[in-house]
C-alpha cells in the first residue's frame, strides 16, 4: 500500500503501425491490413470513444464486426441442449447460471434482508425468467458464482449452462462462446475517489495506477490504446483482480487511483460508497449479454426469444426491472436499453 494514502470514512463492499515491405512483396503487403480499432456504437451511433471491438488479431477484426448482432434468430423450438437441462432428475432439474453474487443491483446478497439472503438484481431476475421458460419454473435456478476472470472456462467446462453476469458481447469472445442478443447497453467509464483531480478518460490518468478486472473488456481496452499509442503518458495496468469488486476496495485502501469498469457497475458502486464517483462520460459502447456454449443453439435461440418477450412485457419485464434494480444508480432506461436486436444469422 502507498505510505499516507489510506483514506478514512470507507464504506461500501468488499504494431500498429505501417509494414514496410519491399517493393517486391507490395502485393501481398497490401492484403495484410493492420487491425483497425473501431469507434462508436454499434447501433449506428458514434459516442465520440472507443467502438465495441477492441480484437487482438487482424483475423478476428476482419471477420467480426458489430459482434452484439452477431448471434442467431429467436425460436421456441426445443433441441439437443434444452433437452438435457430438462432431463436432470430431481433436485438436480434446474437451469445451471453463472452469476455475480457482489455486484450491487445486478447480482448481490442484500446485507439488510436477514439470514439466508437470496440473490437478487438485473441479471438475476433475467436469469429467473429464462428458467421460467424452459423448466417452466422461475425457481427452477441453480446458482453458481463465478469470478469475472472464469466466465468463459465455467462456460466451456460445462460447469453452468450459461453466464448472466455483466458480461460484455466483443469479438474476441466470440471465438470461445455464443451470445445472445444483448439485453443491456453501457460502455467503459472511470470511477475515483470526489477528492481526485481525475476528469474522466484523459490526460488527468496520466502516471496514475489504473485497476481492472482479468479477462474483462475494460483491460482488453486500456491494453489496446495502450499499443495504439492513445492510453495517457505513465498510466501504470499492473494492478487486476479476479472479481471487479476488489478494485473498489483497492480503491478505498488507496492503493490505486482510479478504476476503468463498465459504467453500469460504476454507478453500482457509487452508490455503495459516497467517497467515490464517476469521472467524466463512457468512453466506448458495449452491450452485455447472455453466454453459453458455442454449439448450444437451441439454447441461444431459446434465449434470444426469452429476450424479446422480456423486453415487451411492460408489466413484469426489462422495464419493470430497471426500476427496480437500477433506476436510482442510473441516468435513465433509454440511455440503457439496446437497440432493435438485429440477427445476421438466420440459420
């Protein structure tokens, strides 16, 4: 920790660059396009940041862009993967979830509510109601919490059918698991303590200690502008964590000056600790999603239809959750929701 710099009062919770080639492999050099990085939204939108695709390769550059839509069309239709959830027998027939149980408002144990405190938020009550109807029960969950760094291994293992858990849809992922469409909209924002000089995403993080979480975009992020040559002078990535919560409490210690996370979660944790606060506007558009394996496609689509209805229903749907869970951290609903879902694949 940094001598005098723990703070009092805390509360809240636990390249790219030119190839240059010789004359004679002009022709090849020309199809080897470096890697662009994206900007703006993509709903057609331009946020004035970041786009959503921060890919590491050319490959995954080319072949993916607008990864929120890329993703297959609803259907109710039972499969393969449908199937063997509802096969478990007893106990065991539930809808298996990967979930957060620190992010306040989004998947958390209330403190306040006593004894065994259920979990509850956003992502929760998504997840209640894709196991409505599959199983054809809301309680038929089986909860399993999981680190943001293990997210796609919990998926690929087979440990949880799926991943509700602020979880960003990027090209990169893509290449490791299927994801619905996307259920919510935020981008990448920057959250400090109120006493700091930190602005926002700029020149003011110039040689301060930045926290993320690993395998999240907000470091795949910093990483990438870092190589673009855009990061700000000295800013120092070293410090990551397996779960984004514990950058609040580095934060809190004094041990880092700032934390980059998804603005949702920002205001979460805000709202968890008035000594901290969100510096300057999101800085990329990113959209979060529901996970599961590649080759789940009943399962994508089935979801994908849970989406629509839970987006239509104005009596117990994504509105009716929003207020609940989000409201009083949030600007507001329309800021949140994503456009239209638009399915390029069909089949």
């Amino acid at each position: 920790m940094r001598a005098g710099r723990l703070r009092t009062g805390l509360k809240g919770w636990g390249g790219v660059a030119a190839m240059a080639l010789a004359c004679a492999l002009a022709v090849l050099a020309a199809l080897l396009l470096p890697m662009v990085h994206a900007h703006g939204g993509g709903d057609g939108t331009d946020d004035g940041g970041h786009g959503v695709a921060h890919g590491s390769q050319a490959r995954a550059a080319q072949e993916c862009t607008d990864p929120e839509k890329q993703t297959l069309a609803p259907s109710g239709d039972d499969g393969p993967t449908i199937d063997e959830i509802r096969s478990r027998e007893g106990e065991k027939r539930k809808l298996i979830v990967g979930v957060d149980q620190n992010s306040y408002r989004w998947g958390y144990r209330d403190p306040n509510s006593g004894g065994d405190a259920e979990l509850e938020g956003f992502d929760i009550d998504l997840a209640h109601r894709i196991a409505e109807d599959i199983l054809g029960d809301a309680d038929a969950v089986q909860f399993k919490a999981i680190p943001t760094d293990q997210r796609i291994p919990a998926i690929q293992d087979g440990r949880v059918d799926m991943v509700v858990r602020t979880m960003t849809i990027n090209c990169d992922r893509l290449e490791d698991v299927a994801f619905s469409a996307p259920y919510f909209r935020t981008g990448q924002q920057v959250l400090a303590p109120k006493s700091s000089k930190i602005t926002g995403y700029d020149g003011t993080l110039a040689g301060k200690e930045i926290c993320t979480a690993a395998g999240s975009t907000a470091l795949s992020t910093l990483e990438q502008d870092r190589a673009d040559g855009t990061l700000p002078d000295g800013v120092d990535l070293r410090t990551t964590v397996p779960n984004q919560l514990d950058c609040l409490v580095r934060l809190q210690l004094g041990e880092v000056d700032a934390v980059v996370t998804d603005g949702a979660l920002a205001a979460s944790q805000a709202a968890q600790d008035p000594t901290v606060e969100l510096k300057g506007d999101a800085f990329t558009t990113e959209y979060y999603g529901v996970a599961m394996k590649k080759d789940a496609d009943d399962l994508v689509r089935r979801v994908n239809r849970v989406l629509e209805q839970w987006r239509a229903d104005r009596a117990g749907g994504w509105q009716h959750s929003y207020d609940q869970w989000l409201s009083e951290t949030m600007d507001d609903a329309a800021k949140s929701l994503p456009p239209t879902p638009q399915y390029l694949r069909k089949n």
